[in-house]
C-alpha cells in the first residue's frame, strides 16, 4: 500500500469545515495525525466539542483532537456569531454529545511535534483563523524547516466578506495569518475569488441525499446554503442557483489539484489598517514598485462541476 502523506487539519467547524473534514476523510489519501480546533465560527468550547463529534460521526475516535486556541494572539476572541447556527451545524444537524474526550496536550506543541517526527514531510490544512499555527510559529522558531506545505481557505485578491476588505479568517486573527504567510513555509491560499466560484447546486444536493448515512449528514449540513434559509421569500429561493462552502475548496485542491488553477504570487497580510485589517495584499510579478517574492500558490479559477463531483464522490467513500 502506498503510504500516506501525513497530514494536521487546523479548523473551526463549523458548517463547512465539516464538509473539508469529511473529504479528507474519505479520500483516503492522507493520514490525519490530528484535529486542532481553534475558535473562530464559534467560540472554542464549541469547536472543540464539534471536532470530537466529527470524529465520532465518522468511526474515527483514533484521531486526538488537540487543545486550541481560544481568542486570537492580539486581538482577542473574534468569532462569525450565528452565520453557522447556534451549535456551528446549523439549524438541520444535531448530533449527539461526544463520548471522546479533547487531549491536554496543546495544539501547537503537537504540530511541532508532529513536525519533528516526520521532517519535510507533514502538511497542514487549515480552514479556521490561525491563531493555533501562529503560536506554533512563536514558540518554535525551527519549525518553518520541517512542515512541507501549509494550504489554507483564507483571504482573496480581491474583497472580503466579513468585512468590505477581509475574509472572516484572516480578519479574526491577523497577527496570526501574517506570521504564518511570513513563516517561509510553502503556501497554498483557497481564497474567496475561487470560493464564491464553486457553487453546489440543488442536483449536487440531492445527490448526496441520495446517499449513505454521512451523505446524508453533509445534504443536512449545506442544506440552508444551497436552497436558502427559511426566512428568504419563495420566489427568491425558487430563483436560488446555490451556496458555497468554502472550506471545501481547501479539501478539492489537496485531493485533486487539477480542478484549480492557481497564480503564484507573494501574500502579505495587512494586520493594522484602519479599514482593511485582515486584507491579504496579494503581489503578482507584475507590480513594479515592489519587489515581488513569490510564497504562495492562490486559487484563481476552478471547475465548479468537477469540484462538486469531488466533493460528493469523497463523501460518499465515509457512507
Ligand atoms: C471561512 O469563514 C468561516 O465562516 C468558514 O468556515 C470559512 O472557513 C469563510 O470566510
Ligand atoms: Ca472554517
């Protein structure tokens, strides 16, 4: 058998996170060493707890989840309110209260760690803020020399969404995001330009209604993203093309790159501006005042039909 890469998925989940967490999953492809919950859609109580049902849902209680973060390295705890529901699932998800327990060991400890045992060789996926990582980062100077890539759902070009500017996970913890894109790690940044790209649709949710059991659990998951949510007048939702699930887009491009096409380009991360904190300042070869380093892989455009058959298919391999 080949062997797999190994892999730490950093998250918040979170709707969508979920979703990236059940792709990995079913890939196959990589061995999860761990799942660092950090706060961010919800406070860390709640991901946390999430992280240990996801695991559960899936038959994978062998995955530890990790000790996170609970507020962002300076500007404390930042979390999206209600934009996943009260629980981080939604408001057609509720599953039951997790037997497993969260490990003391501290999240960035273990991705040093981790980092250690397997030099050149671990990937880190993180959708959530960074703040886990970016105290790795501080705490442990060497550590750039051992991970071998970092790909993040994160930032854009071009706008934001949780503010005019920013992308809600790189606003929730700036400081955290510029250490790590400073970090000297190769990156790979899914950014809301593709994001809001890759639509589901009603045929790609009844598909998975069509499913097994995990299925089952991702149709409910995006259920009020794709159809709309229950206050939104009829004839808007009978015009409604889909939603998007962000974090998904990460788990596509780390199980088949091909359906994204990327730019390379240097990211930094505005972590003070008056009106853009948490902007990610993205230098293309072409601009001419500024000397341009190259550190990150971007997404700029992907398949939407293919990403959504990854999506399903992988899913699909958990029922
Ligand atoms: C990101 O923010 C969160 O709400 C989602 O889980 C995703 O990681 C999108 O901006
Ligand atoms: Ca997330």
């Amino acid at each position: 058998m080949e062997k797999k890469t190994p892999l730490i998925i950093d998250f918040d989940p979170g709707l969508d996170d979920a979703v990236c967490f059940f792709m990995i999953a079913g890939s196959n492809m990589y061995d999860i060493l761990g799942v660092c919950p950090v706060s961010g859609n919800k406070g860390l109580e709640i991901t946390e707890k999430n992280a240990l049902k996801l695991c559960e849902l899936i038959g994978r209680s062998d995955i530890p989840v990790l000790r996170g973060a609970k507020k962002g390295i300076l500007k404390g705890k930042r979390t999206s309110g209600n934009v996943h529901g009260q629980s981080g699932f939604g408001r057609n998800v509720d599953l039951p209260e997790p037997v497993k327990q969260v490990e003391k060991k501290y999240a960035w400890d273990f991705i040093y760690d981790s980092a250690i045992k397997y030099p050149g060789e671990l990937e880190i996926l993180a959708v959530g803020p960074l703040t886990n990582l970016g105290i790795a980062f501080i705490k442990y100077p060497d550590l750039n020399q051992y991970i071998k890539r970092i790909v993040i759902m994160g930032g854009g070009f071009s706008h934001g969404n949780w503010t005019a500017a920013a992308e809600f996970n790189i606003w929730a913890d700036p400081d955290a995001a510029r250490i790590v894109f400073e970090a000297g790690v190769p990156m790979a940044m899914m950014g809301l330009d593709i994001c809001e790209k890759a639509i589901i649709d009603k045929e790609d949710l009844a598909r998975l209604d069509n499913g097994g059991k995990i299925s089952k659990v991702a149709a409910d998951l995006m259920r009020d993203r794709v159809l709309g949510p229950p206050d939104m007048p009829e004839e808007m939702k009978k015009n409604r093309i889909g939603g998007i699930l962000c974090d998904a887009v990460a788990a596509c491009y780390m199980i088949d790159p091909t359906v994204i096409e990327t730019e390379y380009v240097e990211v930094r991360v505005e972590t003070k501006g008056t009106l853009t904190e948490g902007k990610t300042y993205a230098l293309r070869p072409f601009t001419e005042t500024e000397i341009y380093k190259p550190n990150t892989y971007a997404g700029v455009n992907i398949d939407r039909k293919a990403f959504a058959d990854v999506m399903i298919r992988m899913i699909a391999k958990l029922d």
